[in-house]
C-alpha cells in the first residue's frame, strides 16, 4: 500500500486536516499504528490515546478533537476505514475457485455461473447454487435448498432441506440452517415428537455467525429479515421471524413463535420466551430475560426484563441489601430494647 493522504481523503468522502501530500504506507489499530501507518477513532472512551499513536494519520468523527494530528474527519470513521481496508489491503481469504473434483453434486442439482463447490461438499438433489456463489469444504445443502447469487457459505454449514437464502448471505462455520424445531407432545410421560415440515427462509444481505442453529417451522417458515446479523452461538427457534437489520449477539436464545421488529438490538446471552413480540428498533440488554412483549423504541434489561431506567434503580437497590439489613437488624433491636423498657414500666405501674 501506498497513497497520498488526500486521495485515501477523497475515497472516504472526508474532510482532510493535515499535509495532503503525506505519504501513507500501511494500516493498524490506533494503540498498533506506527509511523506511515492510517489509523481510525471510533469510540470516544479511546479519545485519549490520540495522543499517544504513532500513526501519521487518523479518521475521526467530525466533532473530534485530535489536536495537532493529522487527520481525515468523517460522519463514521469506522465504516470508512473499512473501505479503505476493503479496497487497498490485500486479499486474505482467497476462496476457492471450480467445482472439487471431491465434491458430491447431484444430476439434478442446479449450480450457477461461476459459483464454486469446495472439496466434501454434498449438494442433493434439487438444490440451487446462485452465480458467483462459494460454498467450502464439507458443507451439506440439502434437497431442494436454494442459496442465491454472490453467497458465501464457510466450511462444515449444514443447509437443510428445502431452505431458502437470498443474496449475497454469509453464513460461517459450524452454523445448521433448518434443523427441525423442538416439538414435542406429552402422551403420559412419554414425549412424542411433532413433526416439523416448515422451512427456513433467510433474506438478502444477512450474516450469521459460526455455530448458529436456526430451526425450520413448524407449518410455515422462521424468517431471518434483510441485512440483519447474528453473532456467534446464537439460537433461534421454529415459527421466528426477525426484522430487517436487527442484529443479535453472541448466546442469545429466542424461543419458538416471537416475532422480532426492524432494527432490534439483542445483546449477549438475552433470552427471550416464545410467542411474543419485540417491537422496532427495541434493545434487549445483556443477559436480560424477556418474560412478556417489548412496546416499539424501548430499552429493556434485567430478569425479567423491564424498561432499563427502572431496571437500573431495581438493581441500585439491590446492591443495597447487605447494609440495609444490618440496618434493619439493628433497628430489630433496638426496637426489642424499648419493648422491654417499656414493659417494665407498665409492671412497675401496676
């Protein structure tokens, strides 16, 4: 790599305060940057290692003060750094290209131009591959599934049968897509499994991390919305439906039938039970546990959950209790004191 300050400026479509002539030679974290390198602030709480970075060079938010660095103020400095990392770093996954003459692949199955089928792989029958499409090492599609066009499916993913994934999805290792949700019916004290005959239907631009599991319905489909992401470790169950760009953190659990909203957050080992609703752009706080509906444009946190403010005071309160039981202890006896006192006094009357 190497570019002048002002045209990595106006790649990013940002205001350059500094030498434009500067000479720009690698790419690092702001605490990693050395001399020539381009770095980025994002999160206020790093503000002061501002002055401590060897980068020549910083993207910043427009209400930044970087002193006397140089730097390339932007609207969002951590999405213009990842375009300069997109389009001038190299490469560092470099996906396969053709079918693996190893690859299982079915007469019936329909693969897309220029799509490539890594080695192990099994596509059954019926399946479709989208153009330009990369599906690695080891992973399963399953009859009739259907991955769209410019899709990257990671080693050992399990697509099952009669799925359907939109445009340019990524899905990382480890994660099953369809497996049959948990249903079962208590005959006595046996438990008969219901069967599950839905699908799962994933829309365009969606992530899913590595080690997901999101189950098929019951009847219809568990719909994963546009642009939404999820993390690692995240389960979703049969009958969910998840909005367009929500996003959900690693161990979050969501129970069969809720329906989740536009623009939800869900943060870090959240729980949420099944057949409720979480309205738009709600966010669902770390290990909170959802026992009822989220009203739209709310926070909630704790077990059970409750709009954050008052969770906040409920938890004030509780850290509260090792003294304000002493306190009541003493009270306890003080109060025992006086009843004594005041007993004697009635026997000394009568």
């Amino acid at each position: 790599m190497r570019m002048r300050l002002a045209e990595i400026a106006e790649l990013v479509k940002g205001k350059l305060v500094g030498d434009p002539e500067t000479v720009i030679t690698g790419i690092s974290g702001i605490k990693e940057a050395k001399d020539g390198d381009i770095t980025f602030l994002a999160n206020p709480k790093y503000a002061s290692l501002i002055n401590d970075t060897k980068a020549s060079a910083i993207i910043v938010s427009y209400d930044a003060d970087a002193g006397n660095k140089q730097v390339i103020k932007t609207e969002n400095p951590s999405l213009a750094f990842s375009k300069i990392i997109s389009l001038i770093s190299p490469e560092i996954t470099l996906n396969p290209k053709g079918i693996h003459p190893l690859s299982l692949i079915s007469d019936t199955a329909v693969i897309g131009k220029d799509a490539a089928i890594g080695p192990y792989a099994v596509i059954e029958d019926g399946a479709v591959i989208g153009d330009k499409s990369v599906v690695y090492a080891g992973c399963f599609i399953g009859r009739a599934a259907k991955v769209g066009k410019g899709c990257l499916i990671y080693p050992n993913v399990s697509i099952r049968e009669r799925v359907e994934i939109g445009e340019r999805v990524i899905v990382h290792s480890g994660t099953v897509i369809g497996s049959d949700g948990f249903g079962f019916a208590a005959v006595g004290k046996v438990r008969e499994k219901i069967p599950q005959i839905g699908i799962v239907v994933i829309e365009d631009d969606v992530e899913i991390g590595a080690n997901v599991t999101i189950d098929r319905a019951r009847f219809d489909k568990t719909v994963i919305g546009k642009g939404t992401k999820i993390d690692n470790l995240v389960q979703i169950a049969h009958n969910v439906i998840i909005g367009e760009n929500s996003v959900i953190v690693a161990q979050a659990g969501i129970s069969g039938s809720t329906s989740v909203g536009k623009n939800v957050i869900i943060a870090g080992q959240a729980g949420i039970v099944g057949h409720i609703s979480i309205g738009d752009n709600s966010v669902i706080a770390a290990q909170a546990g959802v026992t009822k509906s989220v009203n739209p444009n709310t926070t909630v946190s704790g077990y059970p959950a409750k709009p954050h403010e008052h969770a906040k005071r409920v938890n004030a309160c509780l850290q509260n209790l090792p003294s304000a039981y002493k306190r009541i202890k003493s009270l306890e006896e003080e109060i025992d004191k006086l009843k004594k006192v005041i007993l004697g006094l009635k026997d000394k009357e009568n």
